[in-house]
C-alpha cells in the first residue's frame, strides 16, 4: 500500500460556463468583488465551508448544480459581466508580454488570500498587496517566494484558553499552482549544495492577476526528509531550517528565475530573509560578465531594493558563523566569490578577532551593504531605522544615514466592503481606486449623505457579529462545549452597540491588555446601560512566545465571564478572513504598541478605509495620518524610560479618551437617527487612507524612487561590455585607498557671525588638501542648520561649494555663500564627499569633515 499512485477527478463543467475553472486558477479573482459574488452564487454555504476558494468550491459542487447554473439565464449575465472585466484586466495583457527583465521581488511569505496559507502576518499581507497593485499598474514585476506545504500554524484554544498550534498540509489539489516546465517540457528544478547533500526544488507559478508568483518547493521524492522539510512550515524548525529557507529563497529564488530565462535587472528584497540573493547575484555578474568582485560590487548595490520591516532589533535575522560558515562553504563551493569577502560586507571582524561560536551575520546589515536603495515602512519608522544602524556608517550625520522611508500602504480593492466601494464608484466615478486622490474626490466624498454611509457600515456590521457567532459555535463545538454555552454564543455582541476591534500578533510590546488595566472601570464601559462598548480580540502568539500566549489566556478568560461573556469576544485562528470582517465591521480600531516599535501598522489603514475610526498610539502610520480629525490618539507620543509607568498613563488617556470623547461622540444623536459628527469622521478616515496610504500610492513611490533610478543605474554600468562599471570600479578603489590623505586644512567666513539679521548673507571659504586626487572626484560642503542647547544639529542643509583657485601642491581653495533666510541659532562646518552619491553612501562612507 506504500506505493499508491495517485490520481485527480476533477469536476466535469458545461462547456458554456468553462470560464469559471479559469477565473478561479488566477487570483485575480481575490481583488473583484463581483468575481467573490459569482462564486457565492454557486453555493453559499460551500463558499464558506471550503474559505472561500473557487478550486475547492466547484471540485464539491454536485452536477446537478453545475448544469442548473449552465441554464441560468441571470447567473450565465452574471458571469458573461465577470469575464470581459476579467479580460480587460488580465488576459488580454498575456504572459509572452512580460519582459524577461522584469523587477524581481523577494519575501519569505506572501498574504494574498486566506485560502492560500504561505503568510503569517501583516509582513506577508503587505508583500500580496505589493504584487495585487504591481498587477493593477501593469509594473512588470515577478515574486520569488517559498511554497509552505503546511503553511503557518492553524490556533486552537483549549479550555483554559491556552494557544495550541496544529499544521494540516495545504491542500495542493485546490490551490491554483502550475508546474513550470523546461523547455524539454519536464518539471523544472533547481538545485542547492548543503553540507549533507544536494537539495532539488520545483517551482510553481501562481498568476495573480497580471503579476506571477514563482514558489519554490523541496517536497520532493528524491531529497532526504530533512530537505523535504525547508519547505514545511513558515518559520518552523530550528534555526538551521531557519538559514536553509533564507538560502533556498535568496540563492535557490534567483537560480530559478536565472533558468525560466529571466534577468532581472532590478532586485527587491522585503526584509532582510532574502540577502543571500547578493551571492548568487554577484556570482553571476562576475562568471556571466568576467568580472571582479569588486566591479560586480558597483552593479549589485546601485540595482537592489531593499525593505525593513521592524524596528524591534530582535526581529532582525542573525545566524552563527559555526552555523553559517559550512552552509556557504557548500553553496558557494563553485563560486568565483571568497566566503570572507561577503563577511567583509556583513562587517564582521577578521578572522584573526573573531569568535565563529559568538560572532553572528546580520541579514540586515548584509542587507543594507548591498543596497543602494534602503527604506523603512514610514516616516518615524525610517527615523527609527536611522537610528538603529546609524553606526554603520560613523562619519555620517544621523539624518543622512542612507535609509529613507517609503510610508506602507494597502490594496484599496482587496480591503474595502463592497458597499463602501460602491458609494465611492457613486460619488467619485468609476476607477477610483487606481487614480491619483485631488481636492475633487475629497469633496465628493464630503458629499455623501450620512445615512447612505451609515447604512453601508451597518451592513458590515451586521457581517462581522454574523461571522464571530459563527466562528465561535465551531470553536466551541470542537471543544466539546454543552450545548447551552453553543447557543449562548448565538447572543454575543450587539448591533446597537459601539464595538471595537483589536487584532494583530500577541506580542507584548503590542499591549493587547492595555485596556484591561484597570478592570473596575473597563467592566463600567462594558456594561453601561445607555451606551454600552463591546471588544472582539483576535490574533496569535508566536508558537514560542509563552508571555503572549498569557495574553491570549487573560483575554479568553474574561470571555467566560458571565456578566462580560456579551461584551469580549476572543475569535480563534486569525487569518486574512477575519481580518477582512474586523476592518469591515467594527466602529474604532484600537491600536496600542510601545511606541516607537510599531513599524508601520496597516491594519489601522484598513479600518479606516471602511470608515472605522483610528484609536491609535502616535506610532507607525499613525504618526503620519493623524489629523484631529479622523481619529484620536492615545498619548501624545511621550516616550518613557519606566515602561509600566508609560503603561499606566496611556491605560488612563485611554479610558479618559472613551469615556469623554469616543463613547459620547458614537451615541450622540444616535436613538433612531444618523450620527453625523461620527460619519464626518467616518468621512475624514475615509479620506486619509485614499489620499495616501494606498498600495497603488506605495508602489507608485517604489516606482519613481527606486526601481526606475535602479534600472537606470544597471543600463549605464552594463553598457558597452560593462565599460562604464569597470571603470567606475578603478576609479572608486583608488579614491578609497587614498580618501584618508584629504585634509580641510582651513575655513574661514567674511562676515562676524554674531551680528547676523535676517536678508544677510555671507561667504564661508575653506582650504583642502586633496594631495594626487583630482578635484573632479570630489565635493566640498558647507554643512549647515539650526542647533539645540547642546549646539549640534537637529536637522541639515548642504551646499555645494565651488572651486575658486588652485593653490598648488595638492591644495585648494573653495567657497560659497549663506542666506540667512529664518532667525535662529546655527551651525555650520564643512567636509569632503565623493562626487559620486553611491560612494559616500557605501558602507562606512567616504567623508571627511573639518577640524578647525
């Protein structure tokens, strides 16, 4: 019996509703809501059952159904409208026109849909809308990811609310994956080197609209269980397994892409888990090309994207070098690069200094030398990231560290209700959600009548206690639960009743029991008679995380409270599904991490998008998007050396903040009528998330910021047999040997600073010795801005001096001059830079500053 063969019977559909098996292998279908609503209309109760999924759904669907539906006049106009908008969208655009130079991009998990488990959380869901807008946008773009045959962990709750963790296999035979093929028509492998042996791996393709997702896949007969097993289980295992997926996606990613007939010419990683994609990268730069390492080194960097996604130094990947070094030795056994060059860009010490059971690569500073274009996921979160890796580049000004911030944002078509989406096609017009947000679609939503809005909110309220009810009869009957407390859970919640949502990862800076801080005063929120509040929860614990599974336990606990058991709601197993009803459904979004570790925060961007109001720390997007208008704040941004007394008065802003504002505002005006001062909020959120927190508006910025100068970058160091690289390489190895020699011997002003006004002006000159360097390569500055009480600066502008006279033996002499434009108390000073950005920028940085 060991040696079944293994056959599919897949449903047989009338040849005039064929489209349908189509429609359901592209994910396009994830984004279109009349797509979702023509599945639905098969069968509802299967639709549900089965999460949602069009495969699994018409492989369940009798005949008998199947060939009703061929003779359904309405359900044959319904789908005939589906497939010329699918069409228009996607198969007119065919695979033979992507360009085989496409943008490469590469995360570890992807959130594109609940039925398709290779996400865990909010980094996944940003990489799937990052593809859905790419498609949208016709950015001709692929996605390397790795195909988790057991996914991310399914959360089950025992009865003392203690999180439990399951993983049942993806089921292959319903997911919409295709084999890529070589062109003998066999499955196309690739192959990675490990220290006990050769791994192979399939790829799959997944179509996400015009967009393609290419997933690796080690589940194959002929490897060794333990190589099977890399693609088991996103961040399974140990942290072998861990360095194994992060090899197999960075390394293993770009071989395939190599073998499909790509080249991409621009590469993006999200996060750091795919910086070994600069090995193979650079390896093939210099056997395809016949190139250095160091001129391969001028290529990589100026063409490469790279993310960051927390600023939580834990959560940046790190691996031993006794763990690291035989892996590298095996995969890049036949590769012209030596191991400790890539140590050398990582910034480890020699190997004389160093300690290979203590010393531990860093993904993110591997990351970040091999990437001209570095960002965070908003503006605070770019400050923060500063910050935190400000010291590897020592000579330069905090604020000029080269980590910029592209502000995250989310896919309005896949987030947004139907029914707010329909107001906004109403108001604004059609293809709203693809264009540029003016003053004139801000009117216009202004202009929609409260009671349409309210309405539309109140459907989706009505989904969302549908779905928790729902969700929490199952959990309880898999518990074995009598079947009195089963039907109790048929009363929980209340339509009437201002409800609140707090979903995300049950980490403890997130706080999820901030609001249970004082527990007296939460119970008289709870329970008020006249205007009551109502908490649902959701989210999981990293599997390892015990203080947060203690979270999940105290909150469950206060479910089973007989006075609160109405009021708190814990839903099990949170997925893009719940996530989906949460954002749709709830009044307030609440939002409570230890500011400033909130990277970003999209979940708060989808709510908002719906019309749920921010209640937010000052943290992530929030920081951005807050306006007085559209939500509230909790705190005001303070942070507090003392974290239980920071704790404590955000819990008591909290509660003044619902009991003076929040709950007052909700109920005002509401016995039978519309809130208006809460659908202007409404409104106002509304507003925030299309004028700038969208997928669309992110990717546009990725666009314009870094992959066009990327591409422009690679067209001119590849040009001419790579002509313009070779030399630029020279050229930048001999600044650098002799950069140290650079002295700005003097500096001087024409005018006495203390009696400066406002209209003056005055030239500051300096003296530099640049020895053998020509002044061609080099850029003196006058460094300049407003100073604090500790006289340094605390924000900067440049200048670009000008060349003035050649003073002969290797001195020159510069200058320019400063408007004094604002009152104020200043500083200045002068350096030398490398002309050339890309120099200054690598890893530590070619800067020489003044020193007298």
């Amino acid at each position: 019996m060991n040696k079944l063969k293994i056959f599919n019977i897949a449903p047989t559909i009338p040849e005039n509703i064929q489209f349908l098996e189509r429609l359901s292998m592209n994910l396009w279908w994830t984004w279109n809501s009349s797509a979702q609503n023509l599945f639905r209309r098969i069968d509802p109760a299967l639709w549900y059952r089965y999460d949602r999924n069009p495969l699994e759904l018409l492989f369940h669907v009798s005949q008998e159904r199947m060939q009703e539906l061929s003779e359904d006049e309405g359900f044959l106009s319904h789908m005939a409208e589906v497939q010329q908008q699918f069409y228009e969208s996607v198969e007119k655009y065919t695979e033979d026109t992507i360009p085989k130079d496409s943008i490469a991009y590469f995360s570890l998990e992807y959130g594109i849909h609940e039925s398709i488990r290779i996400y865990s959380g909010g980094l996944g869901i940003l990489a799937g809308d990052h593809l859905k807008a790419a498609s949208d946008m016709d950015l001709h773009l692929v996605g390397v990811g790795l195909f988790y045959r057991d996914g991310y962990f399914r959360q089950h709750l025992n009865n003392d609310g203690w999180q439990e963790e399951s993983y049942p296999a993806n089921k292959l035979q319903y997911m919409p994956f295709e084999k890529v093929r070589n062109e003998n028509g066999e499955d196309l492998t690739i192959e990675l080197t490990l220290p006990d042996g050769l791994v192979k791996a399939v790829v799959w393709k997944v179509k996400v609209g015009r967009t393609l997702l290419y997933l690796l896949d080690s589940n194959l007969p002929d490897n060794r269980p333990k190589h099977r097993d890399i693609t088991s289980r996103l961040y399974g295992g140990d942290r072998e397994m861990r360095l194994r997926q992060e090899l197999l996606l960075g390394v293993g990613g770009f071989d395939a892409l190599l073998q499909m007939g790509y080249e991409p010419k621009v590469c993006h990683i999200n996060e750091g888990h795919a910086a070994f994609l600069n090995l193979a990268r650079l390896n093939h730069f210099m056997v395809t090309h016949g190139i250095s390492f160091d001129e391969a080194l001028e290529v990589v960097p100026q063409t490469k994207v790279f993310t960051t996604h927390t600023p939580v130094p834990a959560g940046h990947e790190s691996f031993r070098l006794d763990l690291l070094k035989p892996h590298l030795e095996a995969v890049m056994s036949h590769y012209e690069i030596d191991m400790e060059d890539i140590f050398s860009l990582a910034q480890l010490p020699d190997k004389e200094n160093r300690d290979d059971s203590k010393t531990e690569l860093s993904m993110t500073v591997l990351a970040l030398r091999t990437s001209f274009f570095a960002n965070g996921v908003s503006e605070l979160h770019g400050r923060v990231s500063r910050d935190m890796w400000n010291h590897l580049w020592p000579k330069h000004f905090k604020e000029e560290i080269p980590i910029h911030y592209i502000t995250n944002g989310v896919h309005l078509p896949t987030w947004l209700t139907e029914e707010i989406s329909l107001l906004l096609e109403r108001y604004i017009g059609a293809g709203w959600e693809k264009s540029d947000f003016n003053g004139g679609e801000s009117k216009a939503i202004d202009g929609i009548l409260p009671e349409e809005l309210w309405h539309a909110h109140e459907i989706a309220g009505s989904r969302l206690i549908a779905t928790v009810r729902r969700r929490l009869q199952r959990s309880l009957e898999m518990k074995g639960a009598p079947a009195y407390e089963i039907e109790q859970a048929e009363n929980v919640l209340d339509h009437k009743v201002l409800t609140i949502g707090f979903a995300r990862r049950f980490a403890t800076y997130k706080r999820a029991n901030l609001i249970l801080k004082d527990m007296e005063r939460l119970k008289k929120l709870l329970l008020d008679r006249e205007q009551p509040i109502q908490i649902i929860f959701a989210g999981k614990a990293h599997p390892q995380d015990e203080r947060g599974k203690q979270l999940i336990q105290q909150v469950y606990g206060l479910t089973k409270d007989p006075e609160l058991r109405r009021r708190i709601v814990f839903l099990e197993d949170y997925d893009m599904f719940i996530g989906e009803r949460l954002v749709q459904g709830v009044d307030v979004w609440l939002n409570n991490p230890r500011r400033p570790r909130e990277a970003s925060g999209t979940s708060g961007m989808k709510a908002a998008l719906n019309g749920a109001i921010n209640f937010s720390v000052l943290d992530g997007w929030w920081a951005e998007a807050y306006n007085g208008k559209n939500g509230w704040p909790i705190g005001n941004g303070e942070i507090y050396e003392d974290q239980e007394y920071q704790d404590h008065v955000e819990a008591q802003h909290l509660y003044n903040t619902l009991e003076n504002e929040i709950i007052p505002l909700y109920y005002k005006n509401k016995n039978g009528n519309i809130p208006e001062a809460w659908t202007n909020m409404m409104k106002e959120s509304i507003k925030t998330v299309l004028s700038r927190f969208s997928s669309h508006r992110m990717v546009k910025e990725y666009q314009d910021y870094t992959y066009k100068p990327a591409l422009e970058n690679y067209n001119n160091l590849i040009s001419n047999n790579l002509d313009q690289c070779k030399k630029t390489s020279k050229l930048h190895a001999e600044l650098l040997e002799v950069w140290d020699n650079i002295k700005i011997t003097e500096m001087n002003t024409d005018s006495d600073l203390s009696s400066l006004r406002v209209g003056d002006q005055f030239t500051v000159a300096a003296t530099v010795f640049l020895n053998d360097i020509s002044p061609d390569f080099v850029d003196l500055q006058v460094f300049y801005g407003p100073v604090g009480p500790m006289n340094t600066l605390e924000e900067s502008y440049t200048i670009r001096m000008n060349l003035e006279e050649t003073l002969g033996d290797g001195y020159f002499k510069y200058s320019n001059v400063i408007n004094c434009t604002h009152a104020g108390r200043y500083g200045f000073t002068v350096r030398a830079v490398p002309r050339d950005k890309s120099w200054k920028d690598t890893m530590p940085g070619m800067i020489t500053w003044a020193d007298v």
